[in-house]
C-alpha cells in the first residue's frame, strides 16, 4: 500500500507541475515578475509537499528574484536561467 500511496502523490506532483512550468514561461515573455513571482512560489511548495528539495530550492530563488528580492532587480537573463534549471530538475525527476 505504500508503494501505491508514493506512486499516487508522484503522479499528482507530475500533473501539478506540469501545468505552471508554462505558465511562468508566459510570464517570463511578457516581463510580469510578479506573476513569475507567484508561480514559483506555487511550485515551491509543491515541490516541499513531495520532499523535492532541490526543485524547491531553484524555485525560491525564482520566487525571490521576481519579487524582486534578490541582489539586483528582475532580469529575463537571470529568470530564463533558473527556469531552465527548473525545467531541467523537473525531467529528472520524471525519468526517475
């Protein structure tokens, strides 16, 4: 029952991803950080719910730069750079 269990919150942390990775990518085109901002912090806790720390991890520091909180200001350079690492984490995480 576990391995099912595991399975099943795996499966949903699959579909639940799977829908604001392109979301953020429209944000990110369309320069609204803020919104960048509350996607990651969506994927964020997500990923802390399944134990996916380092996906978490890029997607707080996605989440802080779009709000501005990093050590400069928002940059698509900066965004597209760490949403590609989320992009990349997240298929290695599906091919496990």
């Amino acid at each position: 029952d576990d391995i099912e269990l595991t399975k099943d919150l795996y499966d949903k942390y699959d579909n639940t991803i799977k829908k604001p990775l392109p979301s953020a990518s429209k944000a990110l085109e369309a320069k609204d950080f803020p919104a960048l901002a509350k996607v990651a912090h969506a994927m964020k806790g997500c990923a802390l719910n399944i134990g996916h720390e380092s996906f978490a991890t890029v997607a707080k520091e996605l989440e802080y730069l779009g709000k501005g909180m990093g050590p400069e200001p928002p940059a698509v350079e900066n965004c597209s750079a760490l949403l590609a690492n989320l992009n990349a984490i997240f298929e290695e995480f599906l091919k496990a």
